[in-house]
C-alpha cells in the first residue's frame, strides 16, 4: 500500500499525463496513477496498492516512480506511506441498538468554559448545551497536552505522548507499530472514516491509519464543507456500523468569525482590531520576548472574535444534526463532542497555545450524548482524556464507555522552534483530585495549584521550594511520579524521528508553531 501526491502548484502547471507507476523486478504492475486535481488544497494525494500475490515466498525487488516533469515543467511530486501489509477480512457490522455508529466530532482549540454548559454566558453554545443536558458531561477533562499533534495521538492510540512519541514539531510521525482506534474498531468490523481540516493530523504523518476513508479538507472556512462531507459519507453506509472522525477548525486562530457575527461584537478602537495569522504570531511574540503593546483591552477583543467563532461553529453543528436527523442516522448513533486542547487569551500572559499546562490550555470539553444508551449526568473530577479511546472502542461494542474518575492525570509537552522559547523545552504535569503539581525539568522549577478554591491557577503553593521542602507528603508522592515518568521519556529512543520537509513546516507555520 502507499500514498503519493502533487503539490496544488505543480498540479495546476502539469499535463495531464503526470503520475506514478510500480514495477516489480522490472514489471510494471501498476499506473500510471493520477491524483485528482484538488479544489483550494494545497496538494492531491493518491492512496492505492498492488497485489504481490504472484510473487509470494520470493524476494523481490519493488520500484517506485514518479514523473516528475511534465511537458518541461517541473512539479513536486512525492510518495507516502509505503509499507508491504498481510490483509485479512473482517465482515462489516451492520448499525444496530446493540452495534451503534459512533461519531466523534473534535474543535480544535476549545477551551471548556467557552461553553454555556461549563459556565459561559447563556447564548454562547444552545446547540452543544442541548447535548449536554441530556448526555453525559465531564466537568474536568483533561488533554495530555496543550497542542494538536500529541493530543490527537494519544486519542488515537491512548497512550501518553511520551508512549506514542508524537511530542514535538521535530517528532510528529504516527509511528505504523502503534494500533490505532480506527484501526481497532475496523478489526472489529467498523467501517472507518476521518474528515480533517487541520493540516497536522494528515496522511503524510500517517494519521490515517486504519481509516478507510480519509478526507483532508483543507480549506478556509472549513466547517460547512467538513460537516457535508462527513454527511454524505455517513448517507451513503447508513446501514453499516461507522466510526467519523470529524475534526473542525473553527475556532483556531486566527480568529475570523462571519462578518455579521463580527459586526454584532462590542466596538474596539485598538491597535489590533484583526486577529490575522501574522498578528497572532508577531503578538505572541512579542509576549513571549517581554515586550509588545498588546495588552488586556487588546486579548478581550481577541476572546470576543473566539467566542463570535464558537458560536458560529455551534450554529453550524446545530444545521448539520438536524440534516443528519432528517436522515435518520441520529437513532442509535453514539455522538461525541470534544476538543484536542484549550486556547490562552493573556491568563498566564501568553496567547494561543502550545506553550504550558495550565487548565485554559488542557482542560477540554467531553460531552457524550446518546439517549437511551448513555446515561445522562455530570462527572465532576478529573479524567485523563485519553481514557477516550477505549471508551469509544467499548461504545461501539453497546458497552458502558468505562471512563472513571479518580486516578492522576498526567500532562506533558515538548515544543521546538516558537517565538520566544527555548530550542527544546519540556513541562510536565500531574493532576490528582484538585492538586495540580507542574514541572519545569530545564529549570528545576515546579509550580503547585489548589483548584478547589484557585480555578484560574493564579496562587502558586510552593513559593520557590521544592516539593521535598513543602511537607506535604502527598505532593511529595505527585513529584516522584513525575520524576519517573519524565526519566522513562529520556531513555526512549525517538523512534519516530522525522525532519520536517518544507511542506510540513509550512503548515506548522501557517498555525504559528514554528518561525
């Protein structure tokens, strides 16, 4: 099996017998195979594969070929995921009471408390509130980390990001040894389908694993055609037992809501009335240096555009069930709403995200709604996100999802190349009941947090003293679990290493992860 692909550009500029071809020992078993040309995506892909049965028990030679010059243009071309792969068969299921669909729908940079069912100002999510009062709703739901890439593999897998390994700009391969969800639920004969609209959770870092289908909707606004796509492919197995991956974008920066959700927003007379993607990453830098005019005035104008975001979003999810009702696909169907992480307006003095631990950055909304399969309630203390996984596995199976309160969650995060930190830099955390204890390993440092009665993280306990020092055995027990598990990260080898090519931190750029 493989992928291969041209960049948009090149596609424009070439003829139309631009392609790939495979030879085995010399034979051409295949191509030329074209890619459709893309419609606003900055490339095509082509996923396809060749039966080597013919040759089976011989040592072969295996030949991949691109034309990479078409009529005397050159054009970028690439191939993907190539891998040799023994398939077996597994019957679909078909949809049932006791065999759900289940769809989980992930926004990205969705801070829990933009919400009106985690304490937003009424208004702000009608749609998702509705869910929320009649499914099942985490208060304290915790992502292992405050950035994409690590946070939707360890839901994919439900590993830890120092497990799976997907931790860092420099690091962000979805290595194939690792058995995802879809990969999972298509063993137990689910029909698989993703439908993303971020550029880092894509086939070229082998996010699609186990996908049957695997959409990248890269486009801008992206929420309507992602909600149509996932649709139809929902219309079209409507007998058969599916998983949807639907990953939407809005609200990540920029901020950008419709222009009449913009003209509704209070007046501002700032310096930075337009949260454009160059905006963001010179005000995020600037921050992170010390300096810069962007203050409090500035970062509630930026909140307001985010929450104009959200509330266009939760409009849309609120056309989009109503079409999927019309259809009858809300009957046994398991829905879940989510994010991979939270968004920072100046809480911690910083924008965005990507940067710490703090609950505006990992605590993540999770509503689970399904009438008549899952009870409806609220579970008030921390649960690890990833705990996510195999709950949606046991979902789809007519199980109770399983996920229980009660055991720390751990946190952590690397990070490259951003403005105004370090080259490479680790924080770690744990949450346990309403302590939250952070580590800095290239400092030294740790910070500690009482939530009960210090939500917002504003009063740090120790003060400059280590946990040792604080008398507290309890927080002592917390460091040395930190200890280990960032002493276990160090002796792991980076076995999914991967530099990244021009494409990829392009895109990393575009999303402000890299200069």
């Amino acid at each position: 099996t493989w992928a291969a692909a041209l960049d948009g550009a090149s596609l424009a500029r070439a003829a139309p017998g631009v392609g790939f071809t495979v030879r085995v020992d010399g034979e051409r078993v295949g191509g030329p195979f074209a890619p459709a040309r893309p419609v606003l995506q900055r490339e095509a892909w082509l996923a396809g594969e060749v039966a080597l049965d013919p040759w089976a028990g011989r040592e072969v030679t295996i030949e991949l070929a691109a034309d990479p010059h078409a009529a005397g243009t050159a054009v970028r071309a690439g191939w993907s995921d190539v891998r040799v792969v023994r398939r077996g068969r597994v019957p679909r299921r078909r949809v049932g009471p006791d065999r759900p669909r289940v769809v989980v729908v992930l926004v990205d940079s969705l801070r829990a408390d933009a919400l009106g069912c985690y304490g937003a100002p009424p208004g702000a999510s009608p749609t998702l509130d509705r869910l929320a009062a009649e499914g099942l709703v985490f208060d304290r739901a915790l992502a292992p980390a405050p950035w994409t890439l690590p946070s939707v593999a360890s839901l994919f897998t439900g590993l830890e990001p120092d497990a799976h390994g997907v931790v860092s700009d420099e690091r962000a391969v979805l290595v194939d040894g690792l058995e995802t969800l879809a990969e999972r639920l298509a063993a137990d004969g689910v029909t698989t389908g993703a439908f993303v609209t971020n550029r880092l959770v894509a086939r070229a870092r082998n996010f699609d694993q186990g996908f049957e289908t695997f959409a990248e909707l890269f486009l801008e606004p992206a929420v309507e055609p992602l909600h149509a796509a996932a649709r139809d492919w929902l219309v079209e197995r409507r007998d058969l037992q599916t998983f949807a991956y639907v990953h939407a974008m809005e609200p990540h920066d920029p901020y950008d809501p419709p222009p009449a959700r913009r003209a509704a927003l209070p007046a501002y007379a700032g310096a930075h009335p337009d949260a454009t993607v160059e905006a963001v990453k010179q005000a995020r830098g600037a921050l992170a240096q010390g300096g810069g005019r962007f203050g409090a005035p500035d970062a509630e104008h930026w909140r307001a555009l985010y929450r104009a975001e959200v509330a266009h979003w939760d409009a849309a999810l609120g056309r989009w069930l109503a079409e999927l009702e019309a259809a009858g696909l809300l009957e046994d169907t398991v829905l879940v709403v989510t994010s991979d992480h939270g968004e920072e307006f100046l809480d911690h003095g910083l924008l965005t995200h990507g940067h710490a631990l703090y609950e505006e950055l990992v605590r993540v909304p999770l509503v689970v709604w399904s009438p008549g399969r899952v009870r409806p309630g609220r579970v008030e203390e921390p649960v690890p996100w990833i705990a996510l996984r195999d709950a949606l596995v046991a979902l789809a199976r007519g199980d109770d999802p399983g996920m229980r309160p009660g055991e720390p969650v751990l946190l952590a995060t690397e990070f490259g190349q951003r403005p105004g930190v370090p080259a490479v830099q680790r924080v770690a955390g744990v949450a346990s009941g309403t302590r939250k204890l952070l580590w800095f390993p290239s400092e030294e440092r740790y910070e500690l947090y009482d939530l009960a009665d210090d939500p917002a993280e504003r009063r740090e306990l120790l003060r400059g003293r280590s946990p040792a020092e604080s008398g507290d055995p309890a927080t002592a027990r917390l460091a040395e679990l930190l200890r280990q598990r960032v002493e276990t990260a160090r002796r792991r080898a980076p076995l999914n290493a991967a530099p990244l090519d021009d494409e990829m931190r392009a895109a990393l750029g575009e999303l402000g992860y890299v200069r």
